[in-house]
C-alpha cells in the first residue's frame, strides 16, 4: 500500500509513483491510497495562506480541487489499484471519527490510541506542522 494519501503534492507523488512502479516490477502488488476530499484538513494546508478561523469554517480544503485531479493524474496511469479515502468510510465511521476528534482533550492527543494505534501522536504532528510550532500550549487555535 502506497499511502501518500496527498495527489497534489508534486514532489510526494512523483516519489510515490516510482517507488509503486519500483514495487510492481519486482513482483509486489501495489495498491495506491489517496484523498479525495473526505478530510476536514489537510496535510498540504500551510497557515500562512489559510488562518485557523478561516479552515474551520471551510467546507473544503482550498486546495481539493487540484489536490484529487493531481493524484489521478499521477497515479492513474500506472494502472494500480486506487483506493479513495471517501469511498473507504461510510458516515458512521466518519462521524465516529469526529466525535472522537472532538472529546480527546488537547493535553491527551500525543498518547491517544485507537485499536492500539497511536492515532494522536499523528494527529498532534499534524497541528504542529500547521501552526509550524513545537507545541501547542500558546496556540489560542489550537
């Protein structure tokens, strides 16, 4: 499983798209994970061009609309299985997702496990690269 999950990514894709081509030629079978514009955030978001207030009012990423034509455009034509992140997860699962988001304190993300997954300490690292800080105690937004 490739799971870069980010199509619109250039350099992420295009290491990507080789690496499963690199896979596929010596036997693997390779199947490929992208978004399709399920998330409410985005690794590829920067605060810079996007405030806090601004993303969680946002229906959509700015940048879905490029990102998912980007990934099929990169991975498409290799011919490998493409597995879209809003057809994984019917809303039940999703809202799941978010009312776990949602009661997991600040404090409590980094050690958070689901299914003994260390789901919250890819979470925090999300927010960090977000607000490009090395925690999140002075971030009002956060």
């Amino acid at each position: 499983m490739v799971a870069s999950s980010m199509g619109g990514y250039p350099l992420g894709a295009l290491l990507e798209s080789v690496r499963a081509v690199a896979l596929t030629l010596r036997g693997a079978q390779v199947d490929i994970l992208l978004c399709d514009g399920l998330l409410p955030a985005c690794q590829l978001t920067e605060i810079q061009k996007l405030s806090p207030l601004e993303l969680a009012e946002a229906d959509k990423q700015p940048r879905c609309a490029t990102c998912h034509p980007a990934g099929l455009s990169a991975f498409g034509p290799l011919g490998l299985p493409i597995h879209w992140l809003g057809k994984l997860l019917d809303r039940g699962q999703f809202e799941n997702a978010e009312r776990i988001a949602y009661d997991v304190r600040l404090e409590d993300f980094s050690g958070f496990k689901l299914n003994n997954v260390t789901v919250g300490e890819h979470a925090l690292a999300g927010g960090l690269r977000y607000f490009a800080r090395g925690d999140l105690e002075s971030e009002p937004h956060a």
